[in-house]
C-alpha cells in the first residue's frame, strides 16, 4: 500500500500532536521556542483501520508503540514546528505503507536446460582434472 493510498483516508483527523523543546543546535531559539512535535496515533482505537490492519500493525510495529497502544514518531530536525509536524507527517505515513504492503511471493521456478548442461560440462572437466592427479602405481623409489 501506498502513502498516497493511505493519504485518502484522512487520518489527520485521529493524530495527536504534543510539542517540546528541542534538544541540539539552534542558538538562542533552542531555548524558548516549542520546535520539537510528537505525533501519537492510537492503533487500537483508529476508526479508519480494519481489524486485520490494525493486527498487522501491532505486530509489525510492536517496538514502535507503548502500552497504551499509540504509534509514537518524533521529528526535530527542523528548525521551526510547522516542518517539524510535516515531517513527522511524512514519517506516519511511510511507516505505515510500509507495515501494510505484503511481501511478493516467490514464484517457483525450473533451472534451464542449458544451464543443468553447462552444470554437467563442468563438473565432468573438474573430475577430468582430478584423474589426472592420481598415482599411476608407478614409484620413483626404484
């Protein structure tokens, strides 16, 4: 699945922003201006995920979400909130799309039958060589 597809739904409407200061460079602003956002989106409660989706989540993502069930992505890389939420935005959506999308399966298939006779050429030159290396019952002692 998609981060357009998902985009579709609008689950801008169950996030859960929190801001904070954030941590690292950034002068004199670092310390006064709410930068740092914590998006939260509760899995188990999301209205706009099917059962077997929100399963797939939960198991899929089990180390990125805490006891009560929310998903939590933090963005500070930017300098200022707005960037910082769409960002974090941005990370929801590729998170998800990821944990949605099914791996391909493998479709089975037969080696060619040029390829089994290079196989075959091969190993009869590689066994070739080895009788060469035999003792001849000859010795050199006489």
């Amino acid at each position: 699945m998609t981060p357009e597809i998902l985009r579709e739904r609008n689950f801008e409407r169950e996030f859960l922003f929190k801001t904070s200061r954030s941590g690292g460079p950034g002068g004199q602003n670092v310390n006064k201006v709410s930068t740092k956002v914590e998006l939260r989106f509760n899995i188990r409660l999301s209205e706009l995920l099917s059962e077997d989706e929100k399963n797939i989540l939960c198991q899929k993502l089990k180390n990125r979400i805490n006891n009560d069930g929310e998903l939590l992505i933090v963005s500070q890389a930017e300098r200022t909130q707005g960037n910082n939420k769409k960002e974090a935005e941005e990370k929801f959506y590729t998170i998800i799309s990821k944990a949605l999308t099914l791996p391909k399966t493998r479709k089975a298939t037969r080696a060619t039958l040029s390829s089994r006779l290079n196989r075959l050429e091969d190993k009869k030159k590689h066994g070739a060589i080895k009788r060469t290396r035999k003792d001849t019952g000859f010795s050199d002692d006489n």
